[in-house]
C-alpha cells in the first residue's frame, strides 16, 4: 500500500501552485519567515583595510609564460631547467604531436620506457604541488609541444619580466 501524503504538505499548493512564491509577502501564509536578529544592521558596513587580501602578492601569484618546443627529430630535450632563485608554482605541458604519446621524466633524459606518457591531446596539469626539478621531455618523431609555467621570485617578491 502507498502512503498518501496528507494536508501537511510542504511546498506551496493551491492558489500558489504554479506561480513564484513572493517571500516579502505580508500574508499571513508567507512561506518563509526572516528571523528579526538575522536582518542586516541599518548601519553602513565598514570595511578593516588591514583585513583586505591585495589582489597581486608576491609570494603567491605570478605571470604566465608559454613556450612552444619544437622537436627537429625524436628524442629527448631539456625543456625546462629548475629554477635557480624561484619557485615554479604552476606546470603544463601539451601534447600536440598527433598520434603518438610524449614521455615526461624529472631529473633525468626520458625515453620510450621512463617517464610519464602523456597521449596526444593530452596534457600534464599540476597546479596543486609542482615539481622544481629539470623537465625532460622525450619525443618519438618530430613535432612540437606546449609548455606554460610560472615562476616567482622568492627572494625579491617582484612580478618577473
């Protein structure tokens, strides 16, 4: 047997049925009801600038760059020293060599067996926990692939060029 729901249904039936609920309503039946200690103060809010996070920080954000490499025949290249005086806090590197897969190792050359394949199209994304080792990409024909980071300056806290 199925229940049937009785008079203490929940949502608006009747009259209200089908239009929008007016909930600024001063009928008695108003379907929601703003507790008086939850209506904002008649005061203008008055914003703590020290409290305010400035847009650009230093230590946290920095400007993108893209670079595009292009491999003249297959093998592996250097594609991104570790950064000296920096801090590398964002990695990506696109496969755009259509049918075959780009290995990706840190450290070391890369080749057909060692690395991080990445298939075509694809790409690796770390944005979270970025590694500041040399990058090495190993390529098995000629093409070319897309590289974007960031680097900050964590000495100087200054936007790099």
């Amino acid at each position: 047997m199925i229940p049937r729901l009785g008079g203490s249904f929940p949502f608006p039936t009747g009259l209200a049925r089908g239009r929008l609920l007016d909930i600024n309503s001063t009928t008695s039946n108003r379907p929601f009801v703003v507790p008086n200690d939850l209506t904002p103060p008649d005061a203008p809010h008055v914003v703590d600038e020290s409290l305010v996070t400035p847009i650009y920080e230093g230590a946290r954000y920095g400007d993108a760059q893209l670079q595009a490499i292009t491999f003249a025949v297959a093998g592996s290249l250097l594609v991104l020293a570790r950064p000296p005086q920096h801090q590398r806090t964002l990695l990506i590197i696109v496969n755009d060599i259509a049918g075959f897969n780009i290995r990706v190792n840190f450290d070391a050359p890369a080749n057909v067996a060692t690395g991080l394949p990445i298939p075509p199209g694809g790409n690796l994304f770390l944005d979270t926990s970025v590694p500041q080792n040399d990058i090495n990409v190993f390529a098995p024909i000629a093409g070319v692939i897309q590289i974007g980071y960031i680097n900050l300056d964590i000495h100087n806290l200054q936007r790099l060029a």
